[in-house]
C-alpha cells in the first residue's frame, strides 16, 4: 500500500491549520492564528476541495480544534494572553446546513479557555481540556451532552499542584510543566497524556468523581511533552506520542510507544518508534512526533496499523503488528505551497475509504492523500 498526494488547497492568508475532521461530504479545519475561525471545505470532489465557509472568528481567541459526531459539532474558544479575548470555553454548534452551522450552546470556562475537546459518540460526554480561572494550567472538565443546548458540568480532575486558588503548590521542578493535553476514552477508562507528568489513566466509572488507576513517566531526559495515548482494546495497548518541539538533539529525544496496559494498574512499555535522518536541517523546526489518528466512529479504525504526524517529517505510517518492533510502512511529505517554509505536518484524519487528510502548522493549509 501506499500514499498519493491527491488534492490540497494553500488557504491563502489562513493556512496554518491544525486538527480537521470530516462530515459527509465537508471537511473541518482548525486554525493556529487567533481571529480566524473554523474553516469549512467542500471535499465531494477530494482532488479539489474548496472553501465554502467560515465559522464566526473572535478577537484574540483560538480556534483550532473540532470534534464531530453525528450532526453536532464542538470547537473550542482559547486565548495565549493575546489580550482580553471575545471567548473563552467552547461551544456546540448543529451541521443541518454543513455549510452554516447553527451555534446550540457556548460554554463560557473564564481563564485561557479550552485547549482541545474529546467527544467520541460512544458516551454523551465531553472531555474538555481546560485552564479555568485560578489554575496554573491545564486540567480536566467533563460535561453531560445530553442536551447539546445546555452542557452540564459533571466533574474535574487535575492534578495536584494546580490549582494556585485553591491553595496548591506545585511539587514539581521548575521549568517541568504538569498538565494536560488531552484525554482519549475506551469504556470505563481515560487516557491522558500529561505532559511532563507522563501518561495517566483514570477510572471513569464514576463519572462525578474520576479517579487514578495508573501512571508512567520517562520524562524529561527519555522524553517529556506527552501528547496523545491512544487506546487500543482489543490487543490490551496503549499508543503514546511525546510532541516534539524542535529539532533531534536540540531537546530530549520524542518518540511514538507501545504500551502493554493488559494490567492497567501497572502499564509497561514494549517499544519505541523513532524515525533517523541524517540532515534535520531541512525539514524545518521541528522534526518528531505530534497527533496520531485517533480510530474514531466512522472513520479508518485498524489496531495494527498508525498513522502518527512527525512535524518536518511528514506523516508516518507505522505497522505495529508486532508491539515489540514497530515498523514504518509508508511516509508523506508534501512540498510547501510557493513561497512557503518545509511543511510541518500537525494532523491527521483518515476516513473509512483511505483518504488521508492534512494540516500544516508553517501556512500551506491541508492536504488529501490517497492510501491504497
């Protein structure tokens, strides 16, 4: 099998995309520039998709990610002290006419807002990574969709040291920072990737009050940044991501890991997967591991075969066949749009007929390949 570049559009002035996730026939794209909104493309023809809207943008706020189940749609409101920001939490918007979504809800959250939702469809709940007001940074909040109108808050969890109000104290080094980025759900469980804390699973069952079952950690100086874990059920494994933020030997090596979480009380690591080049020079400032596909409903789900964004690196498809010996099979990298510095590949979203679709984090908007 292999990758073909099939289709792109460079957005011109808004081409620094981030997670993008298909509906029927249209594809939704975030954006790393504060003021831009949710972009939406028209994919029925995928060697050419076209820009057909524009979710309302907001003054000093990020809207760089989205999560789409069924007809709802959720996109996030964040602000890096940019200034006061319009919005600050998230919001649930209807897909009846893909092209203008209807606003149902916006959840206002305070603080820096939202960094990234997880809503899969398989429980009506949404996992919400935030920073509310008097928090030092990124914690947990889950809500109840039952109502996509009125999101109700269920619970938080957080790590302890966080929250500054409530009179914590990190315990942590100084310069290590210990949050979330966001979780993933199977079942009962909840996998967090917590940055310079590693990789966290929580007990979900009651979800009023999650709990800890386990954690790992080889960071900083084996790793550090955790991004993504990503659950694979049926083979009782855990792939992982350190997001890279520069170049190899500029930080502490990142790699994708396979976990065993067989006993998830004690989850063990049975490989890593690194991708060697001579000259990094090339490829930009980053080179190493970021998103992976998450396997969601309706979309390309396969336990044996990832596919995981590696920044300068294009995109790697990686056979995990065997967890001890991770093995690429296949890789992409696109040429930037003229004019525009080496592509720095940010997600990926693969759909049930081998599309593959792209962002770029350097400005050359997204890109569609064909896996076959």
């Amino acid at each position: 099998m292999a990758l073909t570049l099939i289709g792109k559009n460079h957005l011109p002035g808004a081409g620094k995309t981030m997670q993008l996730m298909t509906y029927k026939n249209y594809l939704y794209v975030g954006n790393m520039v504060p003021g831009i909104g949710i972009q939406i493309l028209d994919v029925s023809n995928p060697k050419d998709p076209r820009l057909v809207g524009q979710l309302p943008a907001y003054k000093n706020t990020l809207c760089s990610k989205v999560q789409i189940v069924d007809d709802l749609l959720i996109v996030n409101f964040e602000c890096r002290n940019w200034g006061e920001p319009e919005r600050v939490g998230f919001a649930v918007y209807h897909l009846k006419d893909p092209k203008k979504p209807t606003e149902l809800a916006y959840y206002h959250i305070g603080g820096q807002g939202v960094h990234r939702t997880w809503y899969s469809g398989k429980e009506s709940y949404v996992f919400v990574t935030a920073v509310p007001e008097g928090f030092q940074d990124r914690m947990l909040m889950i809500f109840d969709l039952n109502d996509p109108s009125k999101p109700k808050q269920v619970s938080r969890w957080w790590l302890s040291g966080q929250w500054l109000a409530g009179g914590e104290m990190p315990s942590w080094s100084e310069g290590q920072k210990y949050k979330l980025h966001h979780a993933v759900v199977e079942g009962n469980r909840a996998y967090l990737g917590m940055w310079d804390a590693g990789m966290y699973i929580l007990d979900i069952s009651n979800i009023t009050n999650p709990s800890v079952v386990s954690s790992i950690n080889w960071g900083p100086e084996l790793g550090g940044h955790t991004h993504t874990g990503l659950p694979l059920p049926d083979r009782n494994l855990l792939v992982v991501t350190d997001e890279s933020k520069g170049l190899p030997g500029e930080e502490p090596p990142k790699f994708m890991r396979i976990l065993d979480i067989s006993d998830d009380k004690n989850p063990k690591e049975l490989s890593k997967y690194y991708v060697v080049d001579e000259d990094y020079s090339q490829y930009g400032p980053r080179f190493g591991p970021h998103n992976l596909h998450e396997n969601r409903l309706d979309s390309f789900i396969n336990d044996k075969i990832v596919f995981v964004t590696w920044f300068g690196g294009g995109l790697r498809i990686v056979d995990i066949s065997d967890p001890y010996k991770p093995k690429e099979i296949d890789k992409f990298i696109p040429a930037p749009a003229d004019g525009m510095p080496p592509t720095q590949m940010n997600d990926v979203y693969v759909t049930t007929d081998g599309l593959v679709y792209l962002t770029d984090r350097a400005g050359s908007g997204i890109y569609v390949a064909e896996w076959e």
